[in-house]
C-alpha cells in the first residue's frame, strides 16, 4: 500500500487547486503540527508540477536576518547562476560597503597593519573610522538591505520572469506574528514585490496564527485542525478495523502526528510479513 504523505485533508486539497488555477497570488494556510507541515511540503512539490516549487522555512525561536534569508531563497533556486548582481554585492568584503574615497583609506591603513582613525578623507567628507572597532559585515548588509533586495528582486526577475512558479514560506513556533515589526513589514514587500508580475504564486504556511498574514489581501485562507476525524483516516486507508481502534467512529479524532506514527508502523509491519 502506497504511503501517502500528506494524510487526508481533501477540503484543504481541493481548496488548494482551486487557488493553484486562480489569479490570487496568496494562499495562507494555518498548520498547528510541525510534521503535517513538512508532509505538506512535499505534497505541494508533486502536486505543482511542472511549476517550478521552492519552500523556505523559518522559526520564530530565531530573528530573521533579512541578507540571510535572501540568499538562502537564492539558493534554493539555484544560487549564483540566477542571482549574479545580488551575490556579488552580498559577498564583496567588509570594505567593499564604504564609498570609494574610504576604501582607499581603509586599504592603506590596513596594509600597514595599522590600528587607526581615518581623518579628512576627500570627496567632500571629513571620516573618522575606527578599524580596531569597525562595525561587522553583518551589520553593513543590514544597512544595506534595500540595495540587496533590489539586486535580488531585479536578478529574479531576469531568471524567472516568463517561468510560473510555487513558493512556500513556512513560519515555525509562534510563527510570523512572533517576528519583530520590521521583519513582517520586509518579508510582506518581500512576498508582493515577488507577486508582482503574475508569474508567482505564494503559500504561506503559519504553525501560529493567520492574524497579522489576513492583510495579504487574500479570499484564500485555511485554517487546519491538529486532530484527524474517523471518517477521513478510514477513507484514505481502507481500513475500518484499524482506524476504528485509534478514532472510534464516527466522530472520533486523533492527532494528526499520532495517527501518522502509527499507521506508518503498520504498514511497515505489513511489509515485513509480506516478506
């Protein structure tokens, strides 16, 4: 028996290809249990096909840093090869992000092996950088975030712009409502800039919440429950005996990573006997 490997959510599903074939860019979908979002995913992945699908996951438990996560979408299509301007400003050194007058002060000191303030250097601008303190690359890419994001945005649209495409943002924990004011405000410019164009198609998945996503401006919103009912788990598998002992019908419930466990256990049984 073939394992299926986003169990019954067939209202979801079908509400799924109808936005698929929609000109809504958004579909937000509300996922409580981490393992349905990962079965999910790769749900999403054949079913797509042959659009172009990419998924990107994030948890609240961590800030989102907005360089990183540009280049870790890039690499997830397919790096340098379709991102050329943004990964040569995002990998030039610490002092490729001073104006051209202070790298040449930064450069001259720093071949001496100098510890320093640079004072009066020309274009119009008197300096002073500490180079035993300067600030971290880091922190330079965030200043620098808008310029990046164009380069990201203008390279995307230069690989990608006639291909239609699925991408998958996928918020763990909390999810996206957890994330600081900044970040939602960046990554919902992020999702409409990549709209944009009508090529892309994003789902949002939140294991939190859809209440700060609902400004997405979308008819498109699902809300999905942690517990598996009878009547869908002994549809999907056939197996009235067996389900009848996990969800008593036919209002039972079970969670939907417990029923996952355990029929992946049973089918493995099977196999083996059938050895």
């Amino acid at each position: 028996m073939m394992i299926v490997k986003w169990h019954d959510r067939k209202d979801v599903k079908a509400h799924f290809a109808d936005w698929k074939d929609s000109d809504d860019p958004f579909l937000l979908l509300h996922v409580p249990d981490t393992q349905e979002i990962r079965d999910a995913r790769l749900w999403m992945k054949a079913e797509v096909a042959p659009l172009r699908f990419a998924a990107m996951q994030h948890s609240s438990e961590a800030r989102i840093v907005k360089d990183i996560f540009l280049k870790e979408l890039a690499e997830e299509l397919d790096g340098d090869e379709n991102f050329p301007a943004f990964y040569e400003e995002f990998n030039q050194g610490l002092t490729g992000y001073f104006p051209a007058a202070m790298r040449q002060g930064v450069g001259n000191h720093a071949q001496a092996g100098d510890e320093f303030s640079a004072e009066e250097i020309s274009q119009n601008q008197n300096v002073n950088l500490v180079i035993n303190n300067p600030p971290s690359l880091s922190k330079l890419r965030e200043e620098n975030i808008e310029k990046l994001s164009d380069l990201f945005l203008r390279d995307f649209q230069q690989a990608f712009g006639a291909q239609q495409m699925l991408l998958s943002f996928q918020f763990l924990k909390a999810g996206f409502q957890d994330f600081s004011d900044d970040a939602r405000q960046w990554l919902r410019r992020l999702c409409k800039n990549l709209t944009r164009k009508g090529q892309v198609k994003i789902c949002i998945v939140n294991q939190g919440e859809l209440d700060e996503l609902l400004d997405f401006d979308t008819e498109h919103v699902e809300k999905i429950s942690p517990d598996l009912c009878f009547d869908d788990i002994v549809q999907e598998t056939g197996e009235e005996a067996f389900c009848s002992g996990l969800a008593e019908p036919p209002h039972g419930k079970i969670s939907y990573n417990k029923f996952k466990q355990k029929y992946a256990a049973r089918l493995k049984r099977q196999a083996a006997a059938a050895t």
